[in-house]
C-alpha cells in the first residue's frame, strides 16, 4: 500500500477535487509510448496510400530542375527559381506527412486524457531544476522500470528486425542483377514490412504501459484519511467555525425577534415552557396574523418578561401554544389550521381591552 511523506497509508480513493486540481497542473495518466506509435502508424500509412504520389512528384521535380540547369545559367536572378521549384515540391510531399503525424498525434493524446487545458502547467516551476532532485530521479524506481521498458523496446526491435532481414537472404543475392527500379521496390517492401511488424509489436508494449500508468497514477492520487478530513473542511469549512457561525446566526434572530416583542398582539404561553407572540393588524384584513417571536423555556421566559414589561397580553393556552410554536416560523403568517383557535384567543384580547378602557372612561367620569 503506498504511502505520503509522513508514513501515513494511501488507502482511500481520490476526490474529485483532487483528480481536478491534478488535472490543472497536467499531471494525468499517459503513455508516450502510445505517441511514439501512433507516429509510426501514420508514417506507414502515408507511405502505404502515398508512395505513388510522392514518386511521380519527386520525378517530376527531378526532370524539371535538370530542364532547366541546361537552359539557363545559375545566377543571382534564376537561384530563386529553382529555390521556389524546390521549397514547392519538398511541401508537397512533407505536407501529408506532417499533417498525418499531427493529427495521429492529438488523437493518441486526446483518447488517452480528454481535452484538458492545464493551465498551472505554463507556470514555470524552477524547483525542477534542482540537480539534486534529477540525481534522485536517476535511481528511482520509476527510471528503473523505463530503463527495463528501454531494454525490452530493444531487445524487440532486434529480434524482429533480424527476423524480416534474414528471411530475405536468398533475394539480397540476386539484386545485382536486377534494375535499379527493382531494388527500389525490393528495398522499400523489406522496410515497410519491417516497420509494421516493430509498430505492431511497439503497439502492444505501448498498451501494456499504458495500463501501468494508468495504475501508478492511480496509487499515487490516492489519500490518507487525514487528507480527506483535511480537503473536507476545507471544501465545508471547520466544524467549529460553521458552530460559531450558527451561534451568532441565533443570537441575531433572538435580538430580532426580542425587539418586536413590544409591538406584538398577544402572547401565548402553555404556560412556563412555550411562548409565541402574535401581532395583527385588523386594518389589513387579507394578512393573517405573523408570529414575531417564539421560543421555549429560558426565551420563552425572556419573552414574556419583555411582553409583561410593555403591556403585552399574554394569555395561556396550552394546545395552541404547542401548535404555534411546532408549525410556524419567525417572521411567517400562521396555517390555516390555527385560524379558529387564534381568532378566540384575539377576541379574548380586545374583549379585555374594551373592559379595561370601559373601566378607565367610567372611573374618569365618575
């Protein structure tokens, strides 16, 4: 199982987060041998489907530029021409191939890690200039299994070359006396077969390598459960912040509410645990009546104490208070369900409050 710097076990898998930020810095899972092949692959292809072409144009040049070295002398004047002669039949046949190898190219890499823009990857990171660091990479474990595919890559390639050449024994005796048009043939079928053979066979290592890769990148993306925990309050926040964060969150919807308390209706209480003040404004017939504030045991106490202080009513009522302060929320208007029970305990209100001005009016009068 590997393991980070401070000893601690890779054991679980990625992140996201990790594989995204991985994926900024180009640090993804590629195999160049598949680049290498895909290069030869299309080298041969081109050839394969091209090679007429590419004969009859360096025929043509070669008839031409011979054309016109004995009709015309080589000055400063006539250079440009056959400079233009050359540079234009060199394109054609360097054209095909090079864009075949470009396009070859980008698919390998594009099948291999997506489309990616890594943009931490321009940055230039000089650290990796350290010579101590490269003597470190010399004798890694990583050199030493490209060291291993190196070897391998060879030993292959030899095998299979002197294999193809051998097997030809016999026709290499008779070339002399064959045309040189022949031997240009003969010469180019060896090499094309020789070359499918070894890309044939780099094809697969290049797979094989690819899947390792594949599994090293894996391993080393993986985390130890602190890195985890670590990533996780930093994508979440901290524990103990986000409880800080809530505690202040409370503290202000209870000076909020405590502040509207005086200008509350009515309070209702069951009587010692629960308080819900309500305030309504009879001149706004469609609102409900909105609870302003709410709390149990010491806020609830709190409540009161402010609605004592500021002449609130308050009015016991046990099954409503419960309901009140399970179904409704600060700042909201009360359910439907509550508007019977709500609309007696108003009544009760301005019932007292009729009485008690009723009584003041006859005490002033008397």
């Amino acid at each position: 199982m590997a393991e980070n710097e401070n000893g601690q076990e890779k054991s679980e898998q990625p992140s996201p987060k990790r594989r995204e930020e991985a994926q900024e810095k180009g640090d993804v899972a590629k195999s160049t041998e598949l680049n290498s092949v895909a290069v030869i692959i299309a080298m041969l292809l081109i050839f394969k489907f091209m090679s007429g072409d590419f004969g009859e144009t360096l025929t043509i040049y070669m008839t031409d530029i011979y054309q016109q070295s004995a009709l015309i002398d080589i000055t400063t004047s006539t250079i440009p021409v056959l400079l233009g002669m050359t540079l234009a039949a060199f394109a054609k046949v360097m054209a095909p191939i090079m864009l075949s190898v470009l396009l070859f190219s980008v698919a390998s890499n594009v099948g291999q890690t997506g489309f990616i823009f890594a943009s931490k990857s321009l940055i230039p990171n000089f650290s990796k200039l350290s010579p101590l660091g490269g003597f470190k990479k010399m004798f890694s474990a990583r050199s030493l299994v490209e060291l291993a595919k190196g070897i391998l890559k060879i030993s292959i390639i030899g095998i299979i070359g002197y294999s193809v050449v051998g097997s030809y024994y016999g026709e290499y005796l008779l070339l002399p006396h064959r045309s040189i048009l022949e031997i240009s043939s003969f010469t180019a079928d060896v090499i094309y077969e020789l070359t499918y053979k070894i890309a044939l066979a780099l094809l697969v290592m290049a797979i094989a390598d690819f899947a390792y890769q594949k599994y090293e990148f894996e391993k080393k993306l993986k985390m130890t459960k602190q890195e985890v925990k670590d990533e996780g309050k930093q994508s979440e926040g901290d524990p103990k912040v986000k409880g800080k964060i809530r505690q202040k969150q409370r503290d202000i919807v209870r000076n909020r509410m405590m502040h509207d308390v005086p200008n509350a209706t009515v309070v209702v209480t069951n009587p010692t645990h629960f308080a819900v003040a309500l305030k309504y404004e009879p001149a706004n017939k469609s609102d409900a009546p909105k609870v302003v504030a709410k709390g149990k045991n010491l806020i609830a106490q709190k409540i009161k104490e402010i609605a004592g202080k500021h002449s609130v009513p308050i009015i016991e009522n046990k099954p409503l208070a419960r309901s009140l302060y399970a179904s409704c929320e600060v700042g909201g208007e009360i359910p439907m369900a509550l508007y019977q029970a709500v609309a007696e305990v108003l009544s009760q209100v301005y019932k007292n409050n009729n009485n008690k001005y009723n009584s003041i009016r006859e005490s002033l009068n008397g």
